[in-house]
C-alpha cells in the first residue's frame, strides 16, 4: 500500500509540475516574443544529487514486511457468528415454498398427496406442439390386445396399464398447451435449480483460551498418543475330557491285558504351554480308562480295559526357523489292577510297571492355517538320539515277561527292573478339518539298535455338537522284547475302540 501511494504522489507532482511549466511557457510567450529563460547546464555534481524513482520506491519501501498468515486459533476468533432466522421468518419462509398453499382453502384435497401431474398447476417445459389433432386419448390404444401370458415366459403385460395412463396423461398436457396457453402460469426456467435443504443453525461455542502465536513448532506436540499394547500372554492352556459307551477289541498278547467288550470309555486331557522369546515349555497329561462286566469270569465281577496314565514335558531353546534344542522327558503308568481270566495272576497294577524315558535331542514344531475356517494343522517332531529308558515294577508277583522284563539265566525267573540306553522319537499332529471333523495321531519309537519299540496312535472326532461325539480309535503296538504267547504268537499289538458319548473341550 506504501507503494502504491508513494507511486501516485509522484504522477500527481509530476503532473503539477508539467502544469505549471506549461502555464508559465504560456505567459511568457504572451508577454515576451523572446525567450528569456536562462540556459541552465548542471554538472556531474548536480546530476549525482538527483535521486531515480527506483532508489526512492527501496527508500520508502524499507519498513514494509511481508504480511503473516493468520492461523486457526486466530481465525476461529475472527469468525462472524451465523444470524438464526427467527420463528416467524422460518414460518414465512416455509409458507412461500409449500406447494400446497397454491390451492384454495375450499378444495378437499389440500392435505392429499398428489401422484399424476396432471393435477398438479400446469407448467410449461417448452415442449414444441406439432399434434394439430390432439386428443385426450389414443384411440388404438383400446385396440391392442394383451400379450399372452405363458408359464415359461417373462409377463410383460404386468405393467401395461400405467404405460397407457401415462401416454393419456401426455395427450392431454399437449392439448392444455394448444387450446390453453393461459393456463401456464409458470414455465421450466421459473423452477429452482438448486436443491433447498434445511438445516440447523447452530451458534459455535468456543472457550476463551489465551491466544498464543509461536513459529516455533514443539516436538512434544507433534508426537503421537502412547499406543495401547495389551500384555502377551505365554501361558496357554487346553483341556479335552470324554465320557462315552465304547465297544472295544483288544488282541490277546496286548501288554495290559484284557478282552474284546462293550465298556465305558473316560478320557482327559490336559496341556499347559509356555513361550516367550526363544524359549518354549510343552506339559501335558493324560488319562484314559475303560471298564466293563465280565460274565465269562467267575473271579471278578469287572475287569478294567485301556488304563494309561502318561505324563509328558519338553523344554525347547530355538535354534534356527521352527527348530529347537529340547530336553524331552515322559513317565507312564496305570492306575487299576487288571487279572487274567479266571485266575488271581495279576498283568498289571498301579506302578507296576512304570516306565520312564529321557532324551536330549531337537524338536521341529508347526502350526499352519489354511484359508478354509477352522481348518489348521499343528505338528510337533522330537527327535532324541541320546535317550534313556527305565522300566520298573514294583508288583513282581504280575506277568513280567509281557511287559518285556528281561528273564534271569541262572534263576530262570524275571526281573523287574529294565536299563534302556538309545534313540527316540516322538510326533504329536492334529489336523482339523473342519469345526465338526478332527484327527489326532502320536507316535512314539525307541530303539536300542537291538531290540526296538513303538507305538501309534490315531483318533479320528466326528464332532455331532458341541458336547456329543463319535470316536474311532486305533492303538497299535510294537515290542520285541516280551514273550511271545502260545495262542498269539506276534510281537504286534493291537487295542481298537469305537465310541460314543459326551465330549467336552476349551
């Protein structure tokens, strides 16, 4: 603005100047024929004296600074609150734009919503009337006939009706618009443009907080909120327990004893996990039992089937990807006495025997997610080529030589303790294909790199609900360190079991 002011001070004076110089001109040339005016010649000096009209405009234009934006707190200030339009103008206001106050008082259908437009005030849309003849009506409209209707056909007929009402409706504005011009009292450019949308005016309320101008912009302020990180949880626990009517075939050299019979089925099962880092803690227990009459036995009223107590720990320290050093340990049992028929002679009790086995090894653990729901596999592999086993009965009146103790040559006569030093290896996989359907499979091998045993182990769940289910168990068995039986002569072993009944799991 100082410029601009200071540039029109200069045309003013430079124009009064040239005035004035012409206006003398003038006089003199009325007065005088001759020139007068003395010759002037500045020097140098004189001519440095001037000063040009850029380096004036820098002189002038020293105080001026570029103005500075005005921030949000400063404009939120500056705003100018909104005048609500009071009642009485909202109610005049709603009068004018309300359609139905065109119509008379008297007529009835005042409150009526209207759907033809032909009821409507006639509006002009400057449609050209070619139709000299106009009718209210098409004539060979009445004469078309309705198209059949056929069952494998689309009915296009549903709507024919409103076609020939709105082909009517179109006559008759034509001929309003030839015989009755008058009648339009508004055309198409007449209507709004604009949609009119009614909202709230509301007055802002801001709180009288000190203005504060900085340039300067605080770290502390660009930061965001402390993100919220729930606590990870490293324990995790599972539980599995099965109450069901079983029927169940066992082959007659199987090491606990027992026969083929329908039974009560129980099983639990309890894990309890740890991870945290690079460390990981597996721990679980399980117990399994069956129980059923037995008529053929004349000494005892029931007799107890699949009986197994087993618990298992392994401590892993990651290695590499899904590798871990582990230390694997397991410890097995069975809590019920169980006879061979018809006589006293015990085959197993609790803690006789009991087997305990170690090794040190590597553990390689997955857990995989399909795209399908609920469907995953876990698969966890150890394998211990340093392993220990040692087997113990503290009953040595039962069968040892079924358990695979080893016979004393000198006495003839078994004993009940057993050293095992050689390799393990153990996998636990469960596949669930779907929310109802599941497979759970162990396998457990040691091996003296003489004498070798395994176990497998498979489950297959079909899940009816939540708490009902069927079972169809396999447990095959290897062991070439017991004696072999007369009626049975296989180091195979085989327990399979079918069933049905209440399941729980969490």
């Amino acid at each position: 603005m100082n410029v601009k002011r200071n540039y029109i001070h200069s045309i003013i004076l430079t124009g009064l100047f040239t005035c004035t110089c012409a206006y003398t001109h003038a006089q003199e040339q009325v007065s005088a024929p001759e020139d007068t005016v003395m010759l002037v010649k500045p020097t140098n000096a004189d001519m440095d004296k001037i000063i040009d009209l850029r380096t004036l405009l820098n002189q002038q234009n020293k105080t001026y600074s570029q103005p500075v934006p005005i921030n949000n707190p400063l404009l939120r200030f500056l705003e100018t609150d909104e005048i609500p339009l009071s009642p009485e103008a909202l109610y005049w206001a709603r009068l004018v734009r309300d359609a139905s106050a065109r119509f008379d008082e008297s007529l009835s259908f005042r409150d009526t919503i209207i759907v033809s437009h032909l009821f409507m005030p006639p509006i002009f849309r400057g449609d050209a009337v070619n139709n000299t003849d106009a009718a209210l009506y098409d004539k060979n409209r009445w004469k078309l006939a309705p198209p059949p209707f056929r069952w494998y056909q689309t009915d296009t007929s549903l709507f024919l009706d409103v076609k020939q009402r709105f082909e009517m409706e179109k006559l008759a504005l034509r001929y309003v618009e030839e015989h009755h011009p008058a009648y339009f009292r508004y055309s198409k450019r007449d209507l709004p443009n604009d949609i009119i949308r009614i909202t709230s005016i509301r007055t802002p309320v801001y709180e009288e907080v000190p203005l504060k101008i900085s340039s300067e912009i605080v770290q502390s302020e660009l930061e965001a909120p402390a993100k919220f990180i729930p606590d990870r949880l490293y324990w995790r626990s599972a539980f599995e327990s099965a109450i069901q009517f079983s029927q169940n075939y066992v082959s007659p050299n199987w090491h606990k004893g027992g026969s083929s019979n329908l039974n009560i089925f129980t099983k639990n099962h309890l894990k309890y996990d740890y991870s945290k880092n690079k460390i990981q803690f597996t721990n679980e227990i399980e117990i399994k039992a069956s129980i059923y009459n037995a008529p053929n036995d004349t000494l005892h009223a029931y007799k107890i089937g699949d009986d197994i107590v087993r618990l298992h720990s392994n401590v892993g320290y990651k290695a590499f990807n899904k590798w871990f050093y582990t230390f694997d340990a397991e410890f097995k049992t069975q809590l019920f006495s169980n006879y061979q028929e018809n006589t006293p002679v015990k085959q197993a009790a609790l803690l006789s025997p009991f087997a305990f086995n170690m090794g040190i090894g590597m553990k390689y653990d997955l857990n995989k997610s399909f795209r399908t729901r609920n469907r995953n596999l876990k698969l966890s592999a150890n394998l211990a080529p340093f392993s220990y086993t040692f087997l113990q009965s503290l009953n040595k009146d039962i069968d040892l030589g079924r358990h695979g103790f080893r016979k004393d040559k000198d006495t003839g006569e078994y004993q009940n303790t057993l050293n095992r030093f050689g390799s393990t290896i153990r996998t636990d996989m469960t596949v669930n294909f779907n929310r109802n359907i599941s497979w759970q499979s162990r396998f457990y091998y040691f091996t003296t790199y003489e004498t070798s045993q395994f176990e497998f182990e498979n489950t297959l769940i079909l899940a009816i609900n939540r708490h009902f289910s069927t079972r169809i168990y396999a447990h095959l068995r290897y062991d070439d360190t017991v004696a072999k039986k007369e009626d049975f002569n296989s180091y195979f072993q085989l327990n399979e079991l079918l069933s049905f009944g209440f399941n729980y799991k969490w």
